[in-house]
C-alpha cells in the first residue's frame, strides 16, 4: 500500500530536474518506465523508422541518461557519430557515466531543445521521446529538430497522451481529478496526439503515426499518481482515509491479476525536406 505522507517523486518536473532535491529519483523513475509493457515496442518501432544503419550522426533531444541514445549509436554506419542534449546537467553527468568506456562516438552536453548549438543540417537522423510533453514551445523544438536534420534525413518521436490515462477503479470521480491534475501540472498534456501536426508544420514530408497502448503496473502508478493523490489530501480535496482506499484497491487488483491500467503512447516519424 503507498503511504500518502510519503514523498514521491512529481513527474511533471522533468523540466526543472535539477531543481529538484533528488535528482536521482527521476532517472529511477526513467528506468521504471523503459520496461513498462508496450514501450520498448513503441521505442523499437521508433528506432527502425528512423533507419539508423542508413545514418552517420544521430542527435536525442532530451536524451535523459543516455540509453536510447546508445542504442542509435549501436546502429549507425562505422564511425558514425552520436550526440545527445538535455537540459539537466544531472541528466548528462549520468548519461556521460553510463556510456563511459562502451567503445562509441557518443557525446553529451547540456542544451535547450528551443535552440539547438548546432548548424543547419548537421544530422542524419533526429529523435526524441516524452520530452516535447515537458517544453513551453514544442512546435518551436519540432522545427529546430529539422533544421539541424539533413535533407532526406528523419526526425521522429515518441510521446505520451497524457489525458488518454486509464485504470480500473470504482473511484471514478477521484480518477477523474487525478487525470486532470496529471493534465494541469503537465505542460502539454495532449502532445501525443498533436506531433504528427507539429511535424507537417516544419516542414516534414511523409509524416506518419502509429499508437501505442502502455499498460502499467501498480509501482509504476505509484510513480505517476503519489504526488497527486498527496496533494489533494494536502489541500483538504480528498481524505487520508479515501486515499488510502484508492491504493488499497489497486492493490487489491493487482493481487487478484486484474489490474487493468495504461496511457497512449504516439510514435510519429518524417522526412526533412
């Protein structure tokens, strides 16, 4: 059962990691959700779209850790090169961590996804995933994306539908605050949806998309819901007592092999002009 006195990480502050007192707790909450049933689907059918054996450079947008980015590297043509930028110098200190010593041309460095240090088409390939949900100005990220993309080069993405969460619950009416706290904290909450028109809007050609549906377990509803479950109690919303049920009966589900929850993923991916 999760305490609701318990501090948990908010999820929503990607952002700002290095604002934050615990760092550490979003990259454990990235590990987590890498092995969620239905992302590392959604992450290979984004990898092979962008044709990384056709590649000599790579960029990751919001490469967090560094993982996906490897994995690129992994596929790129002999001597090809791999550069990943994030806004969090904790997120780059680890990734540089990770990646040390594994015998690629991998590079991280800290950098704004709204202006991108590098020349017009620099890059083979450009991805990134479940950072647009987190930017003030995605379409502005999107365009700079294809501006240091090549011509004939591929951009795509990976993001999240915040407002398409689902869980099994009788609680409905507590789920619903739920969804639409998770929707006001999140800076774009319906990005999942809206890249495929982010990417025509820059200028991509042959923009196509495909839905994923991320099923979850109760650890990783935990992860997503704890910090709003403990602020509604916070304010008086809802009581300890009915939050406590909440989590009771998810994980009364989960013990019966019932529990039933997910989110929609979007993988979209085009072609620079």
């Amino acid at each position: 059962m999760t305490d609701t006195k318990v501090q948990f990480p908010d999820v929503s502050r990607f952002s700002a990691v290095d604002e934050i007192e615990r760092p550490q707790q979003l990259i454990e909450v990235l590990d987590i959700a890498k092995r969620l049933p239905g992302f590392p689907r959604a992450k290979a059918q984004l990898l092979d779209r962008l044709e990384p054996e056709h590649a000599s450079s790579a960029i990751d947008v919001g490469c967090g850790y560094g993982a996906d980015l490897t994995e690129v590297a992994k596929r790129l043509r002999p001597g090809g090169r791999a550069v990943g930028i994030d806004l969090s110098e904790a997120m780059i200190t680890e990734a540089r961590r990770r990646t040390a010593g594994i015998g690629l041309d991998i590079s991280f460095q800290v950098a704004d996804a709204h202006a991108l240090p590098f020349e017009d088409n620099t890059f083979d390939i450009c991805r990134t995933e479940t950072v647009l949900q987190h930017l003030a100005d995605p379409a502005n990220a999107v365009s700079e994306m294809a501006r240091v993309t090549r011509p004939g080069g591929r951009v795509g993405a990976l993001e999240l539908d915040q407002e398409t969460m689902f869980i099994d619950h009788p609680d409905v009416e507590l789920l619903d605050a739920l969804r639409d706290a998770i929707s006001r904290a999140m800076t774009q909450s319906a990005i999942g949806r809206q890249v495929p028109r982010l990417f025509v809007e820059a200028g991509l050609t042959d923009v196509q998309t495909a839905p994923h549906v991320i099923t979850g377990d109760p650890r990783a509803f935990q992860l997503q819901l704890a910090h709003h479950v403990s602020a509604l109690c916070a304010r008086g919303a809802i009581t300890h007592e009915r939050a406590t049920q909440w989590w009771s009966t998810i994980d009364a589900a989960a013990a019966a092999g019932h529990f039933t929850g997910g989110i929609t993923a979007f993988v979209a991916w085009g072609t620079v002009k």
